[in-house]
C-alpha cells in the first residue's frame, strides 16, 4: 500500500514539505538577488562577483500569470502518475513577493476551465509519481480558498 | 556598411519525415549549395556544422562528418550548437573567419533527422540538467511554453485563438507552391480551430511538427566574389551579402521565461532591462546592420507556434507591442500586404522544425527573395531581408541580409 511508501522530494532541496511548504531559493548575500532553481554556482548578477548565497524561503502565494495544459502525455522523463493519462494544467505564477515567475503543475484535479489570469494561488505539495519503493513528491499550485 | 561576407550559393533539401541518415541530407544541401556558388567543394577553407543532439556521435561532429562524406580535402572545421540557434551561430562563425581575413571561402550546413512526436530530452537520468527537470518535475513540454506565452497574449493584448489561427491560414498559403516545403495545402482558419486542442489555448494546427532536412550557404569574401563575378555563374545576379548576425544572450534581469526555465530571474533588487530578450536580439541585428525595421522587406521568423509569429512582429519592430492582431488582422504580413512580408516560404508551419538546420533554412529563403527567385511567394523587390529565431538555453538568432 502507497500509505507504507516514504515521501521523497523528487528533487532535493528546492522545497519544504511542511504543512505551509515554501520553494526555496538561493539569496546572494552580498546584493540580495533572489533566484529559483537555487544556484549552486554564485549570484546571477552580472556585476555580483559573490559565490556565497544562502537558502532563501520564497513567498507561497501569488497570482497566476499565465497558464496552459496538456491535453497530451509528455514523453520521459516525465512519469505519469496515472494510467489511462489525465490531462493537467500547468501555471506560471508571479509571486507575491520577490519579483519572480515560477512554473508549476496546478493541483490533481483543477482543469484549465478553473484557471484564469490573475487567479490567487498558494503552494502545496503533492504526489507526483510513486515507484516501488517511494512517492516522490512536487511543488504544485492551488487556488487560494477565499479567492 | 562594411565590406560584409557575400552568401554566394544556397542550398535547401525538401523538409519531410523519411528517418534516413542525417548526413545524407546534409550533403544534398552542401552540395546544391556549392553547385548554386558555382565552386568545387575543395576550394572551401572551413566548413562550419550545425550540431544535431539527436542522432549519436556523428552528429555531435556535423561539420567533420559532412566534410568527410564530401571527402575530407584539408579543410578546416567547426561544429558549433546554440539549440534552435545553431544556424545563425554557424553562420556568425564563418563569417567572423571571412571579416578577419583567415578565410575566403565558407561551406555553412545544417541537418536532421527528427524522432516521432514531442522533441524530448535524450535518455538516462539526468537531475542537474534543466532540461530533464522541467520534464520530470513538471511535464513541461515545448508546446507547453508555447501555450504559456500564447495566453499571455491573449490576457494582454486581448489576442483570440482566431487570431492565431490567421497566421496558419497565411502562412499556408505562402507554402503552397514552394517545393521544398512539407506541408503544401492551403489550410482554413475553422481547420485550425477544429483541430485537437494540445496545450490550450493552442490546437494542433498552431503548432510547428518537428522534420527532416538540410540547408547550407556558401559564405565568401567580397574580394573573392569580386574576382569570380565576371565568370562565374553568380554573374549577372545580385550580389547578396551579410549584414549583420546577432547571435545575443539575455540580459539579467530575464523576465521571459524561456525555455527550459522553471522560474524567471527576480526583479526584486535590479528592475529588468529596457529590452526584452527576444526584442534584444532584433536590436542587435539592426544596430549592426546601420538599418531600422522600416527598411525591412522580408523577414523569417520562427513561427513554433503562431501566437509566437505575432509575438515577433512586435520583438522585430514591425509594429508596437500589442498591435500584431491588427497586422494579421489586415493581411499586411502576407504577400502583397502593407508591412514586411512575414514568413514567405511558410515558416514552420509548413516545414516544420530541423534544429541545427533551420535558422540556416531561414537566410536561404532571405537569399531566395532578395534575388528575385522565389518561385510563386516572391516578395517583389525585396532588397532586405532578416530571421528571427531563439534557441533554449539563452540562444538569441537574427541575420540581416541585404543587395
């Protein structure tokens, strides 16, 4: 039974699994920039010539910016969690704070239908994929209960 | 302008989907392209390939696997990858070998052999490359982001899907009697919108299939093509020649999203810079040229979807941002219409893609039309021509050319 399986983050150190998860960046410690994915390799800044940046918690709440689905099953890498193919929708969304769009896959069961512009969403994590021996966990976006 | 390399000879296979090697058809287009100049393969001092990800060693090799299936004469060779910009890159590298001097002659080839389907990352597991990231975490495929900027529009300028279909009905209707093309019929607007949505707000018609195929230019000297013009057969045609190639990354602050990025670059502490990227990479191109989108004929751009043609009219100044609908709308970018003509050979949606050989396709088309020999899609009097392209990664693609 999957309730026996770990959850894993299926990449590490990008997000917490906490009941309020955030992603989490990278801040330069000299200038402050803020990035996601977090860089392992310095400050994006092309005059920042710092390599030291600290792990950064971004803001879980943002609206939507633009948003799409997949009518279509990827091809691998990505491993669909359920056979036939459900068809998801996938939001870039501007974050409340820190001046960044990041893309995510909308929660199991949200359709494009359910999605516009401008929408307010939080972070949530939820399943992915399972393997045998684990359930590999991503960041997905919500809409906001009282939006 | 400067004493700029001269595009001598041209050569382009027909665009399809056979699965032969992707040599084969590098060679054909090496070949029409050195017959086109009208020179012997062996007066070539470097030929530049464009990489091909997809198709083993050999094709991270292209330029050396061309030059040793033409017959290995001593020449110099690159290979060189920017994604969908490997083209122009190939291009700016021969170029840059005839502006120093350190060459006369330049063989530039592109070539591929396509997989069924959405274009994925190659196998094996891979979590510190962004691009298997954003399929594994995401299931973000190329038309994914394309959906993602067409909604944007949509959201922005208030474009319709009505809209985008119009540049698939154009742009089908400037393929139909080239022969090299893929797809030659004429395609209605309802065909669009009834076609199965794939990543909404865009359907199957709006977006470009993935091909087989080549393109080459022989690039030269203007001291070299000077002395053979009396003879050769290039005599009595015009004289076409580069003048510019922009081959740009972004600028930090990014704000574009592009692919494979899962998120974009903060604006928090530096506000974005006062171009957009892909309005950067046109910049570049006109600055260097010493032009302005005003003196523009023709243009090819890389219509992956046809939200994203509109999206260049803006990014190459032909109109202000938000008016693209208006230019579609009234048929100004199709042949005989008011603006620069857009995508005379089809575009994508005709060929569909072949990465390393299509921004080399797109100035073979600009060549075409400048000379006055595009068969039933000519742009009468085109004197200047631009691409447009943008590889993943950061890759910016704009060649003017120029008679």
């Amino acid at each position: 039974m999957s309730v026996t399986k770990p959850a894993v983050p299926a990449v590490a150190g990008w997000f917490t699994t906490d009941d309020r998860p955030v992603l989490l960046g990278s801040r330069c410690e000299a200038c402050g920039v803020v990035a996601f994915p977090p860089r392992s390799h310095g400050c994006p800044k092309p005059h920042c010539r710092r390599t030291e940046q600290s792990s950064y918690p971004l803001a879980r709440t943002g609206r939507v910016w633009s948003f799409t689905d997949a009518r279509y099953q990827p091809p691998p890498p990505y491993l669909s969690p359920s056979d036939p193919y459900e068809p998801f929708v996938l939001a870039a969304v501007e974050l409340d704070a820190d001046g960044l769009v990041v893309l995510g896959q909308m929660v199991e069961g949200c359709a494009a239908a359910d999605v516009h512009v401008g929408l307010p969403v939080e972070l949530v994590v939820e399943s992915l994929f399972e393997t045998d021996d684990a359930v590999q966990l991503v960041w997905k976006w919500r809409p906001q209960a009282d939006a | 302008m400067r004493d700029d390399a001269v595009v001598l000879g041209v050569g382009m296979t027909a665009w399809g989907k056979w699965g032969r090697p992707f040599v084969d058809y590098g060679v054909a287009a090496a070949r029409e392209a050195l017959d086109d100049a009208g020179i012997e393969w062996a007066e070539v001092d470097l030929i530049v390939g464009g990489q091909t990800v997809r198709n083993g060693y050999a094709g991270y090799v292209a330029g050396s696997t061309v030059a040793g299936a033409l017959g290995f004469t001593g020449a110099q060779v690159a290979t060189v990858y920017g994604a969908c910009a490997s083209g122009a890159m190939a291009i700016d590298h021969g170029r840059a070998y005839i502006l120093a001097g350190l060459a006369d002659v330049v063989l530039v080839v592109g070539a591929d052999t396509t997989p069924k389907g959405f274009l994925a990352p190659n196998a094996g597991e891979r979590p510190d490359d962004p691009d298997w990231l954003r399929f594994r975490l995401l299931g973000a495929t190329n038309p994914a982001y394309f959906g993602l900027y067409a909604r944007r529009r949509m959201h922005l300028y208030g474009a319709t899907e009505s809209d985008f279909a119009k540049v698939k009905v154009k742009n089908s209707r400037h393929g139909v009697d080239n022969s090299r093309a893929r797809y030659r019929n004429e395609v209605a607007e309802e065909e669009v919108l009834a076609s199965a949505v794939v990543a909404s707000p865009l359907h199957l018609l709006d977006i470009c299939a993935t091909s087989d195929g080549a393109a080459a230019v022989v690039l030269c000297s203007a001291g070299y093509a000077a002395r053979r013009a009396v003879t050769e057969r290039s005599a009595g045609r015009p004289k076409v020649r580069i003048a510019a190639v922009s081959t740009v990354t972004p600028a930090f602050p990014d704000t574009g999203l592009g692919l494979p990025d899962i998120a974009t670059d903060s604006t928090a502490v530096l506000p974005p810079p006062p171009r957009s990227f892909r309005d950067s990479i046109a910049h570049a191109a006109y600055e260097q040229a010493g032009i302005g989108p005003e003196d523009v004929d023709v243009a090819e751009v890389y219509d992956l979807s046809t939200a994203l043609e509109l999206d260049w009219y803006e990014n190459l100044g032909l109109c202000p941002a938000g008016e693209a609908e208006q230019l579609i709308g009234r048929g100004a970018t199709a042949l005989g219409g008011d603006a620069a003509t857009v995508n005379p050979s089809g575009g994508l949606a005709c060929f569909g893609e072949a990465v390393p050989a299509q921004a080399i396709a797109q100035v073979c088309e600009l060549v075409w039309q400048l000379r006055g020999d595009a068969l039933g899609r000519q742009h009468d009097g085109a004197r200047v021509g631009i691409s447009a392209n943008q590889g993943l990664f950061g890759h910016g693609s704009s060649v003017i050319v120029v008679r």
